[in-house]
C-alpha cells in the first residue's frame, strides 16, 4: 500500500450525496452510448453506420484530446514553482494549424473510399505489410500514452477511495494505485462493450459538456476564496508571472515556447488528428467529406476548455498563497504534485459540486479509455483476425463482432498495465502531462510518415517503410533518453536492425547482379543511420535556459516531445524512399493503378 494514501484523512472526503451526483453521471452517460450504440454490424460497431452528426463527431474529438490528463495535470503544471500559462501555445497554434491541414489534406484521401482507418489508405498504397507496420505503430503508442491518461485519473481515485482501497488490499500484494486502475480499467471496458463507437460519440458528447462544467466549477470555487475575488487572482498571477503566455526562446530543449508550438506541435498535430487511430476514427464516423472537415475545423473550440483548466491553476496559486499546504496535504502534494487539484476540491469545494469536479475529472478519463480500446480492438481485428477469418461461414458477421469485443478487453488489460509502467516512468518528466505527450510522440512520426509515402509515391513498393519506421522510433529514443543505460540500448537496437536487414534483403537479392550495387548504397545508408543514432544518443543536447523567469543560466538538456514528430517523420520519411526495394517502372506504374482507391458511390 502507498504510505502516502493513509495520512490524508484530515483533508476530507466525498459525502453520500458528491457519489451520488458521480455516479449519476455515468450511469447516465454509459446509457446514452447504450442506446445510441445498439447495432448489429462490425460497420456500425466502429463507423457508428457512418451517419453520425458532425456536430456530435466535434464534441467527441474535443473530449478525447481534453482527456484526464489535461483536467489534472496542466493545473499542476500552472501552480507548481515557475508554472505559467505558455502550455497554451501548443492548444492555440499548434494544435488549431494541424487541425486545418488534417481537415483539407489528410480527410479528401480517406475518404475516396470506405475505409474504417488510416492505415487502410496505406495498405491501399504501399500494401500489407506497410498497414501492418502501421497498425504496430499505432497500437505501441496508444498503449503508452493512453497508459499515462489512466494512471493520473488512477491517482485521483487512490486519493478518493483511500480507505476502502486500504482495506481491500490488506494483506495482498496489490498496491492501492493497481487496484484504483483495475476498477477504472474495469468501468471503461464496460462502457466501450456497451455501444461501439456510435455509443462512444453520444457518451462524449454528453461528457463534454460535464468536464467543461467541471472546469468553471473548480475556477469558480478557487476565485470565490481569494478575498477580493478576480482582482486578487490577477494580482497574484501577475506577481508571480503565472500569466506569461509567450516564449520565443528558439532551443529545441524547451517544451513549450512559440516556434515548439508553431511548427514542432503542428506538426506533431497532423500525426495526432490524422494518423492516430483514437482521433481519426471519429472522423471516420460523418457521412462525407464536408461533414468531417466541419468536425475536425469545430473541434478546436477545445482550446477554451483548456484555457478555463490552465487558469484554474493560477487561482489554485493564488487560492494556496493564502492557505500554504502543510501537514497532510503537503506530505501528499510532495509525494505527487499532480494531486493538488484533487487536494484543493476535497478541501475547499462542498457537496454536491465536488462531486461535479470528480465526475468531470472519471468522465474525461473515460471518455478517452473507451475511444483507445475501440481503436485498439479494430487494429487488431483487421491484423490478427481478418487474414485468417473464413468470409463465406453463414455466421461470419457475428463472429467477426465476437472477435472485436474480445480485443476490446485485450486492450483494457494492455492499458491497465501501461498505467503501472508509467508510475516508474514518471520521475523521469517534469509533469504527467510531458509523460503523456512524449509517449505519444515515439511513433506519431513515422505515423506520419506512412501517409505521405502513400500519398506521394510514385510507386506502390512500401517495404522501404518497414525499415524505415523502426529506424525512426530509435531515433526519436536516442534524441530524449540519455545515459549508460540507454547508450547500451541504441546499440543493441540498431545492431538487431542491421542482422535482420542482412538476413532478410541483403542475403535473398544478392545473388542479382543488376540489385548489388543498389543494396551495397543501401546498407551504408542503414549502418550510417543507426551509428549516428548511437552518436546522437551520447551528443545530441541542446542549450536551454534552466528557468524562464530567473537569470539567464543555462544547461545541456535533451530534445523536448513536440520535436519527436518532426524528427522521427522526416527520418522515416526519407529513408522509406532510400531503402525501398527497387521496381521496373512499368510494373511499378502498373501496380499503382491497381492500387489507386477507388471513390465510394
């Protein structure tokens, strides 16, 4: 058991009537995606009949992207020594850039065709195995940064639930963080099971709307303390520079500056919003092309909830500038910083509205835990079922439904262990909110990457691809991670990549004279990549400021998240192109016509 859960009995607990009003909300919500999700197809099951609103599609993309982590962590992030508003930059620029690319980019190729992800679009392109490749991408990245997303709502309900999680674990192995998990983890399968993704847009649709009430309620309340209300809050925040919100320092070591924002989370953005399965599913679900650009373009008015979540950390400075945490509630705020909303709601907000903040905070989590088992469940029926499934049995349709239900509870077992990974992770970033984002970044690049070489190739081969990508997650690993440890992987690594490059292209092609000289370059380019991979790991830091408030003094630090996309994109890019296998022009002309998706009727 956590030794740190047991001493916050002075700070407070939920009444009768604050579970009450948490469980109405989602025993309301799990019946809306019931109702709304009843359906007998696989079709329906993940497109929701591909007739959903967009207007219902839009509140479900701002949910997800809002998530728990975002409702607990960036208050955090603000209130805590040297915080400030410039997390903003990445919600304002960022974030909003990438949604009009994706919009008039990404969304008029997938949908030439029916296609429930967009990884089809690539299977359609460069062929299986590049799908395939893909779908392993994606499903690594979900696990890890939807893992984050669990373990900091998980943190919020070991708080909660300490006295009943205290006695339920006594005398077993389990942690009370594992059990919170387990029954988070247990909740949100439930809820997926229930409806699909129709029931998981109409369930975000109504969640939305609770966790942005739950955000002005927590401002509310922290304003409400100070004892001249807003005047106060301004008067504090600008003292202690909680409301600088630009920084145009130009060092990649810097998470959240403008030019990170403008053209590093952009970037990343386009990999989030357009080739991440969690986000992009959604889209998948408006009946045409208008509709899901009016979805992905009015999504963006999640950056007002975000703005409402990151001033409630500047009232929560000001709120405990008046009321220093001390005894219990600082021993718990040390032990994990990112508690203190949960310790400013169970010590200053009264029934029934920290009830509403607590919901907001389990809605959030959930809402985006049932879009990523949904994702994760059609990644792996179309890759580990479909192949192998017998199309013409009378009962294939049901089956094939049985199949994606039962990957829907693999993926809830992956996420919850995800979760437990991160409590190790965490000492290594700032906050839950960078560990969150870096996970996410590691393959979001070579993501990326796989539709643009669908959509520019000139040919069809993708197997340059199923090196390339591999390369690019190693990179991205060797820019962040540094030390012995890491160094010792890099190698490791890389040098697996290369025997297996020998063993699986070189040795098959070389007894072709006219194909010699062209792998004899290719090696190189590999064995050059990955030694500079090793170089980077052991060189590659960056000056940066080590406070943006204080005199200039400044450290070697590693590249920060929102630079993981662009790198770990142009890498997979470029070397997809350079390590393809090479193909007579004519077939390749040929096999790209074959391709080529058709536009649906």
């Amino acid at each position: 058991m956590d030794r740190h859960v047991t001493v916050f009995a002075a700070i407070g607990r939920l009444s009768a009537l604050d579970w009450s009003l948490v469980a109405l909300v989602l025993v309301t919500t799990m019946l809306v995606g019931w109702i709304a999700g009843r359906r007998g197809s696989v079709r329906e099951f993940f497109l929701g009949g591909r007739k959903l609103p967009w207007w219902a599609v839009s509140a479900s993309l701002a949910a997800t992207e809002i998530s728990a982590l975002t409702m607990v962590s960036v208050p955090a992030l603000v209130f805590a020594p040297g915080g400030d508003l410039t997390y903003l930059q990445i919600a304002l620029f960022g974030n909003v850039l990438a949604r009009g690319i994706v919009a008039w980019v990404l969304v008029p190729a997938w949908f030439e065709r029916e296609i429930y992800s967009p990884y089809d679009y690539v299977e359609a392109r460069l062929g299986v195995r590049a799908r395939q490749m893909t779908s392993a991408l994606f499903a690594g990245g979900a696990v890890l940064a939807q893992g984050a997303r669990l373990y900091v709502t998980a943190l919020v309900l070991e708080v909660l639930l300490r006295d009943q999680f205290a006695a339920l674990v006594a005398g077993t192995p389990l942690s009370t963080l594992a059990l919170s998990i387990g029954v988070l983890g247990a909740v949100s399968l439930v809820w997926t099971l229930a409806g699909g993704m129709a029931g998981v847009v109409w369930a975000d649709l109504f969640l939305f709307a609770v966790f942005a009430a739950a955000a002005l309620t927590a401002l509310w309340f922290a304003v409400q303390g100070l004892d001249v209300g807003v005047e106060r809050l301004w008067q504090v925040g600008v003292d202690a520079r909680k409301f600088d919100f630009l920084d145009f320092d130009r060092s990649p070591a810097r998470a959240y500056t403008f030019w990170a924002a403008l053209f590093a989370a952009s970037w990343g953005g386009v990999g989030a919003y357009g080739m991440d399965q969690l986000m992009a599913q959604r889209v998948f679900c408006c009946a045409d092309l208008r509709a899901a650009r009016k979805a992905i373009l009015w999504s963006s008015l999640s950056v007002l909830v975000t703005a409402v979540v990151a001033l409630v950390g500047v009232a929560l400075y000001a709120w405990y500038e008046r009321r220093p945490l001390q005894g219990e509630a600082l021993e718990l705020y040390s032990a994990n910083a990112d508690r203190i909303l949960p310790i400013f709601v169970l010590q200053a907000v009264p029934s029934p509205w920290k009830g509403l903040i607590v919901a907001g905070i389990f809605a959030a989590a959930i809402s985006t835990l049932a879009g990523v088992f949904t994702a994760l469940s059609h990644t792996a029926l179309a890759n580990l079922y479909d192949p192998w499934r017998d199309a013409q049995h009378p009962d294939a349709e049901r089956r094939r439904l049985r199949a994606a239900r039962t990957f829907v509870l693999g993926a809830g077992l992956a996420l919850c262990a995800s979760a437990l990974l991160m409590k190790r992770l965490r000492d290594g970033y700032p906050s839950v909110l960078d560990l969150g984002l870096a996970m996410a970044g590691f393959t979001q690049g070579a993501l990326l990457a796989s539709f643009f070489l669908a959509w520019l190739a000139r040919r069809p081969d993708g197997s340059g691809f199923l090196w390339s990508a591999p390369l690019s997650v190693l990179w991205v690993f060797g820019l962040s991670q540094h030390g012995p440890h890491t160094a010792r992987a890099c190698w490791l690594a890389g040098a697996l990549l290369f025997l297996l490059w020998l063993a699986c292209r070189v040795r098959p092609n070389w007894s072709d004279a006219r194909r010699r000289l062209g792998l004899a370059g290719q090696t190189l380019a590999l064995a050059a990549a990955l030694v500079g991979v090793a170089w980077a790991n052991q060189h590659a830091l960056f000056l940066a400021p080590t406070s943006a408030h204080a005199a200039p003094e400044y450290a070697l630090q590693p590249l920060q998240f929102p630079w993981y996309v662009p790198v770990g994109s142009v890498i997979a890019y470029v070397f997809g192109q350079l390590l393809a296998r090479p193909v007579p022009a004519a077939s390749a002309a040929g096999a790209v016509r074959a391709r080529l998706p058709s536009r649906a009727v």
